[in-house]
C-alpha cells in the first residue's frame, strides 16, 4: 500500500509539473512564431494603410488578399460577393473554423502626421476631393487575418480540420457579409462549425482584448423623413403649413419613444443626424428632410422604434392639419440594415479562455455592449445558426493610454482622422489571440 502512494504521490506531482509546462511551451511556441513573423506583417500593414479602398471599391486590396493566401497554400475564391475573398485549408478531418477580416476603407482625409499616412483621395457624389483612410482598422484585422493564417500553416500538426479565411469587403455600409451569403458563402464552401471575428478597440490598450457574451454590438438602421407642408411668404405664416416647424416637434416628439414607450430595460437609441429645409430667410419651404440612425440590441424593440416613428410623425402632421396627400413619409432602408450581433455565449466564454492561456487573464477584459453596428451578425443569424464571436482588440500606445487616464483628455475614436494604432503590438496580440483561439476550437470539438 505504502509502495503505491508513493507511486501514486509521484505521478500527481509529475503531472501538476509536466501540465503547466507543456501548456507554457505551447504559449511560447504560438508567440516565439509570431515574433519572428512581425517584420512582414508589419509591411504588409503599411501597405495596406497606404492604398485603403473604400467599400465596393476594394480591388487591388481583395487581390493582395487572395495572393497572401494562395502563397500559403489556401485554395483560394476571389471576386465572391462583389470583392470578398475565401480562403480555404483542409488539414484533416475535424470540425471547420472560420476567421473573418473587413477590408473597405473611409473617406476620410488622414490627420495622424504619421509619416506612412495614407495619402489616397478620391471624388465624392458632389465632386469633392476626399481622403481614404482605414479609420476603422480594418488595415489591422486583415493584417491579423493574414498573420493567423501563417500560424496555423506553422502549426499545422497541432490541429485537423477546415479553415476557412474570409476577407469580406463592404463592411462600412452593411452590404459586404449580405452580399457574400447571398452568394452562398455557406454552401459553396464548408458550412462553419464556429465563427470569429476581431475589431480594433480606440479606447482600449495595445496588448489587451475583451470580449461581450451575450449582445456586443448592435441593430442599426437608417432612416429618411420627408416632412411635407404648405410653403409661403415667411411674413403670412397662417396660410402655410410650416414643415420646419412640424420637423422640430418630431425631432423633440420622437425622444419620447425611448423615454415613454420602449421598456427602461431595452437599451435603445434615436438619433437625428441631419435636417434640412429652406432656401433663403423670409420664405416658407414646402419640405423639409431629416436623416436618423435607429439604434438597439433586441430585433422586436427595432420594430417597436420604427412602428412608433411611423405613427408619432404622422400624429403630429395630423395635429397641425396637415392633409392626407401631404402626410410625412417615413422611408426605412432595408438594405443597409445591419442586425445586432451576439456572441455565443459558450463559444464567447472558450475564446475568452483561449486567450487568457496565450496573453494571461490580466491582458483579457469583459467589455459591455455597444451601439455601434457590425455586419458580422449576419454570419450568426443564417438558417444554419451558427455560432459567432467577435472580440476587441486594444490598439492605443500604452503609455498615451495611461496619459488619457491620468489626464481626463479623450482619445482619438474610431473614424477618426487622428485615429492612429499602435500597429505593432496590435497586430502581434490579435495574431496570437486569434490563433490560440481556432487551434483550441479544433482541438476541443
């Protein structure tokens, strides 16, 4: 019996010693790689900062895309979805993983004194010359894309199974992930068993990322009201219908919705981003156009927003006599919809976990909710539900984090013409993080 404890005493203590060591030389092993893989990453970002494209535009960046996987031996789809571009590697048999990076630009003239700015202008709809710029990151998540894929080809040994890389284009204006399912993203290539995603983070530190289960980014819609009335002589106002004065109470009338009409508990935003009516001082227009974004997380609050506009307009038209031929029109667009994206609970918490083996606990954060809108629901929400998560990635300098901290001034956000990232440490932890969280993925299913 004595003999046998001990035994049993030195195989527990062999274990608790070989476990941790074996998972450490893992960790050095994904990050060791990745160090040694930063100096063409870092040029392959510089480049792709310096020639941005702005959403439906983006050529020469899909075929630079499509090139880094082809040389790493994916078999590789260009032109899917407009300029989406899947790369696949079969590596066995195993569950499929898919990894996703959006690619388009902003038109957005680059103020970070950088000395790699991006330098690339374009002619806008009323024929100005704007700046592109990737405000965004999108320059860091297909960098990080890039970079991940290398890894997994380094430690092809460690896992089996499918890994589908998706560059998708046209993320700014909702249309990129609508146009690459309705191609047949799913059925033309493997149907993934996960999905992940990563997006650069301006208000959280190069070197740490943090993840929302449950809800992280949200619905958004876009929505036009054309007020009509009955234009006039600005000295006679009562022998008009005065649409800017009816546009002035909806803008006021409409904080009620989410104030008296949507549940305290349902976060939910309405915003009039634009107004405009008139010509000149002393005339009464016949119209006047407002611009809204709807903004909420639960798909039936979306509906109970736009139901509520729909009829708060028209009441307050009513109201001022407005008749029915010159009733406000509500117009809804459907095809820049964004829905809400929610992480998977489970999937979000063993990504979580993932990276807290490769960065430590102290580097992964849990982020709340946000307004903003993503495209990357979409891949959660087609008939085959499959399960998503998409994670911040800190990319502000450390140090001007700490100096924003300490000092109460604001940093430069997202869509920014400031907006700069601290590339190299941002790149380096979004490769590790996302390349530790599909390795684990294959090797869990």
């Amino acid at each position: 019996m004595k003999t046998r404890f001990k035994t049993s005493i030195a195989l527990g203590l062999l274990c608790a010693l070989t476990a941790p060591l074996s998972a450490i030389a893992a960790v050095t092993s994904i990050e060791s790689s990745v160090d040694r893989s930063m100096p063409k990453l870092e040029k392959l970002y510089l480049h792709l900062h310096q020639n941005p494209e702005l959403s439906y535009q983006e050529k020469a960046t899909s075929a630079r895309m499509a090139k880094e996987l082809a040389a790493l031996g994916f078999n590789v789809t260009e032109q899917f979805g407009g300029y989406g571009v899947v790369g696949i590697f079969k590596n066995g048999d195993g569950p499929t993983v898919m990894i996703r990076a959006d690619t388009d630009g902003l038109p957005i003239t680059e103020e970070t004194g950088k000395p790699y700015a991006s330098k690339i202008t374009t002619t806008d709809a009323s024929n100005s010359t704007v700046g592109i710029m990737h405000g965004c990151g999108h320059d860091i998540h297909m960098t990080s894309l890039i970079g991940t894929a290398q890894q997994m080809i380094n430690h092809k040994a460690d896992w089996k199974g499918t890994l589908m890389m998706v560059a998708q284009p046209a993320e700014e204006v909702g249309g990129g992930a609508k146009a690459m399912l309705k191609q047949g993203l799913f059925s033309q290539f493997s149907t993934p068993d996960y999905v992940l995603g990563l997006h650069v983070s301006a208000g959280l530190p190069a070197g740490k990322v943090a993840i929302a289960p449950g809800y992280a980014l949200a619905n958004v819609d876009s929505v036009d009201i054309t007020v009509k009335g009955k234009g006039g002589h600005g000295a006679y106002p009562h022998s008009t219908k005065d649409p800017v004065v009816l546009a002035s109470r909806m803008v006021l009338a409409l904080q009620t919705i989410s104030s008296r009409e949507i549940s305290p508990l349902e976060p939910n935003v309405m915003t009039v981003g634009s107004i405009h009516g008139g010509s000149k001082h002393n005339i009464i227009s016949d119209e006047v156009k407002l611009q809204l974004t709807l903004r909420s997380y639960n798909p039936d609050v979306r509906l109970q927003q736009i139901d509520a506009l729909k009829r708060l307009t028209r009441g307050i038209a009513i109201s001022a006599g407005v008749p029915d031929e010159l009733m406000p029109v509500v117009y809804v667009h459907e095809e820049e919809r964004i829905p809400s994206t929610y992480n998977d609970p489970a999937l979000a918490m063993k990504v979580k976990g993932s990276i807290e083996k490769e960065l430590s606990a102290d580097n992964v954060l849990k982020s709340e909710p946000v307004m903003a809108g993503e495209d990357f629901g979409l891949y959660g929400l087609t008939a085959e539900k499959r399960p998503i998560t998409i994670f911040w990635l800190g990319a502000v300098e450390p140090n001007a984090y700490q100096v924003s901290l300490d000092t109460g001034n604001s940093l430069p956000s997202l869509h920014s013409s400031k907006f700069a990232p601290d590339y190299p440490l941002t790149i380096k932890t979004g490769v590790r993080a996302l390349s530790a969280s599909a390795m684990d993925l294959f090797n869990r299913h």
